[in-house]
C-alpha cells in the first residue's frame, strides 16, 4: 500500500496557499477602498494667479538658502503653461521673476514684505517700486501680507507705506489681510486701489464640503462693505497635509476637491483670485506648522500632486504598496497556515490577517520619508519611532500567536494529567528541599505539617533556613522538625551564600543517596496528601527530567488585594503555561516541582549566578533534550505577597533574573542547537511582554520629553505624525483586548475579578521595567525573598511603594493638561497625543490603585 502522508501534506499546503492568497488580496482590496477615486468636477483652461514662493526642496529664507535664476524660470515655465498671473511676496527675495515672468506671458502681482524691521521695510518698498515702474508686466502691487495681522505695524504706519507706493507708480495697489481685519480696519480702503483678502477656509475650520461656500462668504461680506471697490481674492487654497483643525481635514483628495471646485465656481462668477500656492514649501512647517508645508497644487518635486481632470486618488502610489505588504507578508503566512493546520480556520485567518496587517503598517511607515517634507527633527523622531514600531509589531504578534493558539486549538497536544499508580508500581524515593530565610516560624511549620500529611512511602524533607539571624525564628522550625520525625532534617546555615540557590545545593550534599528525585516547596505552601503519588510515576519514563504544578494561593477570597493578585498570577498557569508546554518550553518555577537527581547534579546543580535559578534549571534541562512535564492541577496552595511592596519586587526580581538568564544563555536561544525551534522562540520571546513594559517606561520619558519641548518651543517641535500614533493606539487596545478575552475563557473568575487582575498585572509595569534594564546592565542581583506576612508597628503610607509610580504619573497629568491648554482639541493629532499620554498613565494608575487596595485591606485574610 503507497503512504498517504504526501498526499495529506500537499493537500495542507495548498490549503495553505488559498488561505494566504485569501488574505493578501483582502489586502489589496483594503488599499484599494481605502483609496477608493473621488469623482470631482473637472477643471480645463488656465488659473487667474497663482501664489509664488520660489524656495526649492531645501532651500529656506531663514537660513538664507535661495533660488538661482535658472530654477526661478523653471519654476514660472510651469506655472505659465496652468496660470496667467503669478504673486510674489518680496521684491528683494528674487528680483528676476517679473523679467523671467514677461519672457513667459504672465503678469505680476509684486508684493513688498513688511514687518517691525523699518530698514528693511524701506528696501522692500524701493525695491517694488523699482520694479514696477521698469517691468510692463507688473499689473498690480501689493504692499505687506498680513502685516496688520501679525501686528507688525500700527495702522498709521501702514497707511504711510501705501500711500506711498501710491504716489510713486502708475500700477493699482493694495495690501493683503483676512477679511476681519479689513472689518477691524476699514480706514484702510481709503488708502488702496483694490482689496485684497485672504480666504482660507482650512484656517476657519470649515468642513472642505462646506469651505468653497465659506471662502464666497467672506468675499461677499468685504464686497458688501466696500461696494466702491475691486475685491480679490490674494490666497485661496487648501493644504493636503497637516493637523486636522476641528472640521478641516488637509488631506491629498480635500485639497484637489476645493481647488478645482473653487476654479470652476470662480470662473462661473467672474471671481479674480490667487491660488494659495504653486508649489510646496516645507521651508513654512519652521514658522507656521505642519500644513504650512503643503499648500501648493505642485509638490516641491515640482511634479503636480493631482489631476485637473478626471478622479482622483489620495495616494496615487497604494498599487505599489499594496503589492508589496502582500509580498512581504505572502511566505510568513503560507508557512504559519501550513505549520499550524491544527488551529481551525477561523484562528488561521485571523494569525494571517494580523501577519499582513504587520506588513501593512511597516510598508506605510516606511513610505513617510517619500511622503512628507520631514526636518532633522523629524527624521530623529522617526529613527525612534520605527525602531519602537517594529518592536510593538513583534510584541502584538507574539501575544496574537498565544491568543490565536489558546482560543482555536483544537486540543493540546501535550496534555497532561494526575496519575493513578497501580498498587504494585515502585515508589521512586523523593527527598523534599524546603529553602527558607527569616519566614515566620509559624507558616513553615503549617508546611512542615502539610508533609508529615504526604499518603507517600519514600520522601525525606530537608528544611535548609540560610541567613536567619533571630533564634526566635529559626528554632521553633528545627523543634519542629524533631517532633516530625527523622524524616524531617533542620539546617540552619548562616553565613551562606548563594541565596536560595545555594541553600539548595548545601541540600543535595545532604540529600538521601537513595533519592531518584528532588522536589522543591516554597515555605509557605499546604501541599495535598496526594501530590507525590499522583505525580512521581511521569519519572518512570527516563526522558522526563521535571514535573511541574502551577502556582496557587489560599486564604485570598476575603482579601481585595490578596484576591486581586491571586487571579493574575492564575492567568499565567491557565494560559501562558499551557501554550509553551505545546512546545515543552515550560517555565520550571521553584514550588511544586520535582526534578530528576541525576539530571540535576550531572547539568551543574541550581546556578548561583541568576536569581531566578529554577528558570534557568527549566532551559538547561531543555538543552539536554529532555521533557518537562506541566499538570494543570493545584496540589498545593501558598500565600500572595503581603503587600505592594512585596508584589512589585517579587516581579522586580523575576524580570532581573529573566535578564540575567538571557545574557548568560544567549547562544542556547539564539543559535541552532538541541533546543528546539518552539523551545528558542519561547525563551527568547516569552518575555518580549515584560520588554513591552520596559518600552513603555522609554516611550512614556521620551512621551513627556517631546510634549515639553512641543509646548516650550513649538517652533521647532511639532504634533508626532499621526500615522505612528494609530499603530501605537492599535498596539495598546489590542493587547487589553487580547488579556480580557484569554481571561473570560481560561481562568474560572468573575468579571470583576478579571478586571482588577487587569488593574494588578498592570500595576507591576513600572517595577518589570526596572528589572528589565537593571537585569541588562548589572551582572549580579540581591535575591530578595518574598514577604507573605508583615509584623509592622507603623504601617507606612498607603503611595509609599509607589513613589515613583505616582511622579509618573503627575508628570503625565500635567503633560496632558499643557497640550489642552497650548493645543487644544482642534487638531487630530493633538487630541491622539492626549489619548496616548492618558494610555501611558494607566499602569502608574494601575500601581496607585494597588498599593491603596493593599495597604486598605491589610493582613485580613479569608
């Protein structure tokens, strides 16, 4: 008979490839949507004006950085061929235009700048007046732009400078401002040939299906007050970048909308205008803000930006994006829906789905630069945010691949269960290491107690107290040791080094010869009778190197504190626990486990060198080859840290000793050896969510770093880019929702339950995150070992393990506060950035409302 097994592979495979392809033309289809054509009116013929600032790509007044003549007539023979007339701002920026602009058949508006600068002004003023009385083709002269809007210069000063260009040339002049400052002004009409407004309905707020309308408006109202004169209209247009201010939305397809709206609106009523303006100038972003960059109809490559006729696309470029998001991401997801066929289909989908989503992201984000005129300041934002949003993609994916694996698996593979012995099976000799520094006498003798109770024939339990100082502490222990029976050793070792681990050690110099397997209990823990016969016969089998429990608690129902952390640390062994044993990558934790002898001292003993020994234990057994072996079942139950300052160092030293673990053991995750690739991928990304909390310790300083110097200098520092802010918002909801919904269908707790081991678990953030960058940094930690019990006189403050917690967040509180002051809530990005900081307060939130729930609830337990 020929082996079907080819057959059913290929048969994956090509289901694999349909559900990829599936995905990738979903993708396409997004994009497409996304960018869907805007049916606009068309615009044939040639624009009234056309509003000239000459500056090139990088090129700026302010740094005295200006055109050479040879771009000036490149720039006026493209506006020649789509306009008649062209304005300038100054007459000594760039003399040549009226002469380059006569060459070509476009008339000139020239215009004089005036600010405080009174030597300046009167070059300006000399110099327009120069020009117009030599060029013919300087129709209209214009003397300052929104001068009386700045308040540069008093009325009686700006009435002087036009009545003095009045009596020196033939041409008509004006002067340029908004329509309300010509209502704040009316004396001024006395003085000028024509009006000249500024219409900007971007700048009004005004909705772009409403702004043609509001630019008439204002055009109307000046017409009305001043009905013995010439209106036109100096600046008219729309950005196609920038903040979003309330209503108005500069975006590409906006902008070609209004434009050629208002060209056919205008033409239909005999309107004279200048479009606001011909070409891009991210010079403006230093002095105005973002959209001052991205006025022109042409983009500073000079290239028109949109059609005048027929639909238009807000990213004519997406086709090519959109190729090459399903390209990156076409190999990842045929190979996960080919090497998970035991996820259903629906889970598949959605891992796919998320995998393109990732490559979307990073296509758009790598795109920015080809997009938007970036500074040096910007360019250093974006060499920080892309690196962090790269890191957030692979955090999110790793925590979906978790999500994904527990919610539509089909079964675990590698489940495993409490075993009934036949009444004939070998008893395999177990010797019992109980480690304890200074616990009160009490707690270990209920533990001691709970062993004597053990239905099992062959054990032994050494109780090694190391560094106890107080005799009253360690002695009741040791004569309760010699009531329990020569089962029961005392060892009182003081000095000792090495911590917890070296009181291990000292234990296997001691330990029966007869013992086959060690078995490790925490001093505060109740074991069930049954905990080693239900488990030692997993030894039998030579491969198994441990047998792990999980952790639990007891005397916490009554507790809010001890209740709260009890069901987040629940969630690690109904979840994560199950979804690394899939691959045998469990965490070995130091209670509840029994280990194999021989394995143990033959691979070096517990290591000294990390404080999270039994971790390091769990990997190197793994680089042997051997199986660790994870049984969902409580077989005995401890108590929770005593309070918020136990709870924060307990992690605090976990995250240290996880760090130390990942230096010491980097070759083993990271280089092809007997760990396999699930075991490598689980112990390099296994923590990446404690590295998300040492990321969000970064973001959150370099967050209130950058909405101080926003608020400080807002002329150098503008709003982050709001594409970065969306996949951060995404990354922040999506890991909530991935943490609530594991929650509501692993771990048998309430909703409220759920919600408060959410508020615990992000409490912890500030405390992982210094044991994260203290674990990289220093080579050696301090175990400190976890109080379960306080005997305390004067309780300290409720906030006083939180101190640092609580600066965090009155920084962010008053970060928030600055924006809606300096900013507003005008602006889209604006108001994201306040979203985010208010997301960046959630875990020193979080901390606060733990450390008053702890310190509130006390030692009463239930």
């Amino acid at each position: 008979m020929s082996n079907p097994q080819p057959a059913v592979v290929q048969k994956s495979l090509w289901s694999a490839i349909l559900l990829a392809v599936i995905i990738a033309a979903l993708n396409v289809g997004l994009w497409a949507w996304v960018n869907r054509p805007a049916n606009l009116p068309n615009w044939e013929g040639k624009i009234e004006g056309m509003a000239f600032s000459a500056f090139q790509r990088y090129q700026s007044p302010l740094r005295d950085s200006y055109p050479s003549e040879e771009e000036l007539a490149s720039d006026l023979r493209v506006i020649a061929k789509h306009a008649k007339r062209v304005r300038t701002y100054s007459s000594l920026e760039s003399a040549a235009i009226p002469r380059i602009a006569r060459d070509l058949g476009l008339d000139v508006l020239a215009g004089a700048w005036l600010d405080r600068r009174t030597e300046h002004n009167e070059l300006e003023l000399d110099a327009v007046i120069s020009a117009a009385r030599r060029w013919p083709n300087i129709d209209r002269v214009m003397i300052g732009n929104e001068t009386m809007l700045r308040d540069d210069l008093k009325i009686g000063q700006m009435i002087d400078y036009l009545d003095r260009a009045r009596a020196a040339i033939r041409q008509p002049v004006s002067t340029a401002e908004p329509a309300h400052i010509w209502k704040k002004y009316p004396e001024l009409a006395q003085h000028v040939d024509f009006i000249t407004i500024h219409t900007l309905p971007y700048w009004e707020q005004v909705d772009r299906k409403e702004a043609v309308t509001a630019a008439m408006n204002n055009y109307k109202e000046i017409q009305a007050l001043f009905p013995d004169k010439k209106v036109i209209i100096g600046e008219v247009g729309w950005p196609s970048y920038g903040d979003r201010r309330k209503h108005a939305d500069p975006t590409l397809a906006n902008q070609a909308h209004f434009i050629r709206e208002w060209l056919n609106f205008a033409r239909d009523n005999h309107i004279d205008y200048y479009i606001m303006e011909a070409f891009d100038q991210p010079w403006k972003e230093e002095t105005g803000g973002r959209a001052e960059a991205y006025w022109g109809i042409f983009g500073a490559d000079r290239n028109p930006k949109f059609p005048m006729v027929g639909p238009v696309i807000e990213d004519p470029s997406w086709p090519w994006k959109a190729l090459a998001a399903s390209g990156l991401a076409l190999f990842p997801m045929i190979w996960f829906a080919w090497a998970f066929t035991r996820f259903r289909i629906t889970g598949r989908l959605f891992f796919l789905a998320l995998i393109q989503l990732s490559a979307g992201v990073m296509v758009w984000s790598t795109t920015v630069p080809y997009t938007f005129y970036l500074d040096p300041i910007d360019w250093a934002m974006l060499g920080v945010l892309m690196p962090a949003q790269l890191a957030i993609i692979a955090i999110l994916l790793i925590n979906a691949f978790e999500f994904t694996e527990v919610i539509w698996r089909r079964s675990w593979q590698r489940g495993f269960s409490l075993l009934t012995p036949a009444p004939d099976e070998r008893q395999p000799f177990v010797s019992i290491h109980l480690a304890c520094c200074n616990e009160p006498p009490e707690m270990v003798i209920l533990t001691l107690d709970s062993l004597a109770a053990l239905d099992y024939d062959n054990f032994e339990v050494l109780v090694l107290d190391n560094n106890t100082k107080n005799e009253a502490v360690w002695k009741p222990v040791e004569e309760h040791c010699a009531k329990l029976g020569p089962r029961f050793r005392f060892f009182h070792l003081s000095p000792w080094p090495g911590f917890k681990a070296g009181a291990l050690n000292f234990g296997l110099t001691e330990t029966d010869p007869r013992a086959e397997v060690i078995a490790a209990v925490d001093a505060d823990y109740a074991v069930r009778a049954d905990w080693l016969k239900a488990l030692t016969g997993y030894f039998h089998n030579p491969k198994v190197a441990v047998v792990q429990c999980p952790q639990a608690h007891r005397d916490w129902e009554h507790n809010a504190f001890r209740r709260m952390t009890n069901w987040e640390y629940d969630g690690f062994f109904r979840i994560g626990m199950h979804h690394r044993n899939e691959r045998n990558a469990i965490i070995q934790h130091g209670t509840m486990t029994m280990v194999r002898r021989d394995v143990l001292e033959r691979t070096g003993n517990w290591s000294e060198w990390t404080i999270c020994e039994d971790a390091e234990l769990g990997l190197r057994l793994m680089q042997e080859g051997l199986e660790l072996v994870y049984v969902d079942e409580i077989m005995g139950r401890g108590l929770t840290p005593a309070d918020f300052t136990a709870y924060k160092s307990q992690r605090y030293r976990w995250a240290f000793g996880a760090m130390q673990i990942l230096k010491g053991r980097w070759s083993w995750m990271t280089k092809k050896g007997p760990l396999s690739g699930g075991q490598r991928f689980h112990f390099l990304t296994g923590w990446f969510s404690w590295f998300a909390d040492a990321l969000h310790l970064v973001f959150t300083l370099m967050a209130l770093a950058w909405t101080a110097l926003m608020l400080v200098l807002p002329k150098y520092f503008n709003l982050p880019l709001q594409l970065f802010l969306i996949p951060i918002m995404g990354f922040f909801v999506s890991k909530a929702v991935f943490g609530v919904v594991l929650y509501r269908v692993r771990v048998p707790c309430s909703w409220k339950d759920t919600i408060m081991a959410s508020i615990a678990s992000m409490a912890l953030s500030h405390a992982i995150a210094r044991g994260i960058f203290m674990g990289l940094i220093k080579k050696k930690g301090e175990f400190v070992r976890t109080a379960k019990s306080r005997r305390l006189s004067n309780r300290p403050s409720a906030f006083s393990s939180v101190r640092e917690e609580l600066l965090m967040f009155i920084a962010l509180i008053c970060a928030i506060t600055g924006m809606a002051v300096g900013f507003g809530f005008q602006y889209r990005e604006g108001e994201l950035w306040m979203i985010i900081l208010a997301a960046q307060a959630v875990p020193y939130v979080s901390a606060l409302i733990g450390a008053w729930i702890a310190h509130t609830a006390g030692e009463q337990a239930g």
